[in-house]
C-alpha cells in the first residue's frame, strides 16, 4: 500500500475551482474576494500575486469555461457522422449541459448582464461568443450552406434563446426545440 499522497492543487488551481464553483452558483459581484479567498484556502496575496485583481480572476474563470466547453464541443461533435448532424449535434450537447445538475445558465451571460461595457468579462464573453460564431460558420459551411455567416447567426440567436429558456423558464426540452428549429433553418438554407 502506498504511503504516497497526491500533490495538494495549486493556489491558482485552487482558487479558479473556487470561483468557478461560486462565481457560477451566485454571481461574479455577489460573491467577494474573501469568500473565494476562503473557500480556495489560500492567502489574500496569492490571489493578488497570482491574478492581480478580481476582474483578472473573473476573465480567467470564464476563459476557464470557455476552454472546458471548447473542448467539449470538438471532442463530442467529432462523434457525428455527417455535417448536417454535426451542425445539429451542437444542440444535443447543450442539451446535456441543460439536464447537469446546478445548471445556472449560461456563465457568459450571467457574468455579462452583471457586467460594465469594457470590462474583464464582457471581453472574455465577446471571445467566447466569436468562437460560438465561427463554429457555427464553420459548421454550416461544411452542411453546405450558400451563406454560412448568415445562417450562423440565426443559429446563434436559438442557440442564446435555448439558454435562457433552459434557465428562466426551467426548461430543460429548449435545447430540442432549438434543434427543431435549427434542421428547418439548415434545410431551407440547403434546399436546391
């Protein structure tokens, strides 16, 4: 048996698991330093070494989200077969997000609407929503859309309107509607 324990998770580490968990569950302003502080248990300095300030924490937690969906997406999209399955794929996936236990909406729009115009979150949302928009370009250009740009923005619409459907009206089912509506959108898109 070993007597090895595992490496204690860096003070970064920690206090990004930290933000993330109560950042997302109560909000970026509601929550203050020392709470994150707290449950990280680390110094105050680490925070200010390590981050600098709270707006660099805020933008490296939502960067954090934005790696862990971007990942997700590529990795679960690369399992459809086809494009036009791909495209809607997008859709199944944020369904799943949906069903998650402590599903609180969507991060970036949460942090945003808390937010000042200019600040560490709309900066790190307007990345995260321009990535949105070239996957969604990119994969209606692959399902053979005559005009991808214009159909991803139209995907973008339903795929935002999902998200707070699936938040304020609790309903789990908006990411299936979203994707009904997404094949009729792609099909006239597509259709000789």
């Amino acid at each position: 048996m070993s007597t090895a324990t595992p490496a204690r998770a860096s003070a970064r580490d920690r206090l990004l698991a930290a933000a993330d968990e109560l950042f997302y569950e109560e909000g970026i302003h509601t929550v203050g330093i020392d709470r994150v502080i707290e449950k990280a248990g680390v110094a105050k300095a680490s925070l200010y070494s390590t981050f600098g300030s709270k707006d660099e924490l805020i933008r490296a937690y939502l960067n954090g989200r934005h790696q862990r969906r971007s990942e997700r997406l590529t990795r679960r999209l690369a399992a459809y077969g086809n494009p036009r399955d791909r495209l809607l794929g997008v859709f199944d996936i944020q369904g799943d997000l949906f069903a998650e236990p402590g599903f609180h909406g969507c991060a970036f729009v949460n942090a945003t609407a808390e937010s000042a115009p200019g600040s560490a979150a709309e900066q790190a949302t307007l990345e995260y929503r321009g990535w949105m928009r070239n996957l969604f370009t990119d994969l209606a250009r692959d399902a053979g859309a005559p005009d991808p740009a214009a159909l991803a923005t139209q995907l973008m619409l339903l795929y935002d309107g999902a998200n707070i459907a699936a938040r304020i009206d609790r309903n789990p089912a908006a990411a299936a509607d979203a994707r009904a509506v997404a094949a009729t959108l792609l099909d006239a898109a597509t259709a000789p």
